[in-house]
C-alpha cells in the first residue's frame, strides 16, 4: 500500500513539474510592448517576476515613424517560489503609432548601387573588354575615381574619353576590383565599351500599409534576381509608379501567387 501511494505521490509530483517546466518554456526570451502595455504572461501559482531596475536604457535605431527610433529596454527575471531564478527575460517597450492597412498594387522602380554589367558585346569587330577582368554581373562604381550611379553618367564618362583608356573601379561578390578599358569609336562617333549594363529593375509589388503622420509605407519584399546575370541585385534605392495589372494568380498551399502587369524598365548598351 505504501509502495503504491508513493508511486502515485511521485506521478503527481512529475505531473506537476511538467506543468512548471511547460509554463516557463513557454515564455519567450525577448517580448515586446507597445508604450502603456502591461507585460502580462499567465503565469502559474509560485511563479513571479523580478524586474532588475539597473537594466533599463534606451536604444536609437533607424526608424523614422513618429517616434519609433526609441526603444526601451530592461530585464526582467522568473522566480520559483521567489527563492529560485529559473528565466532571464529581455523586454522591449516601443512607442505606439498608427497605420492604415492598404493591399494595394503598385509599380516599382528599384535603382542599383552602380551599374550593373548584364552582357559583353563586340564593338566594330572588336573586344574592347578583353583581358579587364570585367565580367557579367560585375558592378561598375567608379570612372576614373568619379563616382558611376546610373548609366548616363557611364555614358558621359565614355563619351568625353575620346578614346583615352578609362580607369574602372568594379566589384564582384563583395570584393573591390580597378581595372583598364579604352573605348572604341562606332560608326556613329560614338564611344562604347561593349558592355550591356543597367542601372535598375523595375516589377510590381503590393503595398502593405501607409503611416499618415510620415507618410512611410512599407511592404514585404524579397531579393531580385537580374533576368539576365542571374544574381541578386544590390538596391541602393527605389520610386514607386503606376503600372498596369494584367493578370493575378490566386496562391495556394506550397504554389505561391502571383501578380502579372506592365511598367516601363530601361536597358541600354554603353
């Protein structure tokens, strides 16, 4: 008889630390409020909170709505009975602010960091970029140390060369390349690289909300993979335009959806 109620005392004792255990993991180790929000966890009976009041400080980050570059931080601690310690706790106060949920569709043009290097091509019968080192998917981002952001300050820069070898600075997977290229004159006077290149992407995106007292908006996005180079572009900036929606593809589970339209996308050869 003592065996079995002691089986029984140690189930309901496995019982209820099981409880324990579920409770606290449970718990995140980082939560975040809204300012005027009271941190509230559900906690279970000889479970409480030890806020550490040397932890508070406020962090600036990037944000630029309303105040939402100012966030509070301090440390909170579990304690069993009030006699252990058996979680650390990291809460984040940010400041409330309101925004308007949209689902709109919208044109996007997105602009590179540089030029960006999407083809080679001959120029009169010959290879201007031969032994340069310059190859698809490379970045062009300066000409003779002036900097390159679009490509019509790559085509001025060519232009004014008068066939006089251009200095280029490039780079390729993160890493930092000069190198030297003399431009050839066409048949039309003018001079070229052989190089196809393009300084933005352009496609159609969905709006997800708009913050009126900024007028921020934001949306989810992705990386861009260049039709031609096949790699990531590197974005440095964007304008949204109008576009046109031709088709939408309803997504479903494991396919997802997608939004077909027309906008205006530039590709050039220097």
């Amino acid at each position: 008889m003592k065996k079995i109620f002691l089986r029984i005392c140690l189930i309901l004792f496995l019982l209820v630390l099981l409880v324990y255990v579920t409770n606290i993991t449970a718990i995140p180790d980082d939560i975040i409020l809204f300012q005027g929000e009271e941190l509230n966890l559900g906690l279970i009976l000889g479970i409480s909170l030890k806020e550490d009041t040397n932890s508070y400080k406020t962090v600036e980050t990037s944000s630029t709505i309303n105040n939402g570059n100012r966030i509070e931080k301090k440390k909170v601690t579990l304690s069993l009975f009030n006699l252990i310690d058996v979680k650390n706790i990291e809460v984040n106060t940010i400041p409330g602010t309101t925004v308007i949920p949209l689902g709109n569709s919208v044109g996007l043009k997105l602009y590179t960091s540089g030029v960006l290097v999407v083809g080679l091509t001959e120029i009169e019968g010959r290879k201007p970029y031969e032994n340069t080192g310059i190859e698809e998917g490379d970045m062009i981002v300066e000409i003779n140390e002036k900097e390159v952001t679009c490509t019509s300050e790559l085509l001025s820069s060519v232009n004014s060369s008068n066939g006089e070898s251009l200095n280029v600075k490039y780079i390729r997977d993160g890493e930092e390349f000069i190198s030297t290229i003399a431009p050839i004159k066409t048949k039309d006077n003018e001079y070229k690289l052989g190089l196809w290149v393009r300084d933005g992407a352009a496609g159609i995106g969905t709006m997800s909300y708009y913050e009126p007292s900024t007028n921020k908006f934001a949306a989810l996005g992705h990386g861009i993979v260049d039709i031609d180079t096949e790699e990531l572009i590197n974005i440095s900036s964007g304008e949204l335009v109008t576009s046109k929606i031709s088709s939408i593809v309803k997504g479903e589970e494991g396919v997802p959806g997608e939004i077909k339209g027309t906008i205006v996308n530039r590709r050039n050869n220097w």
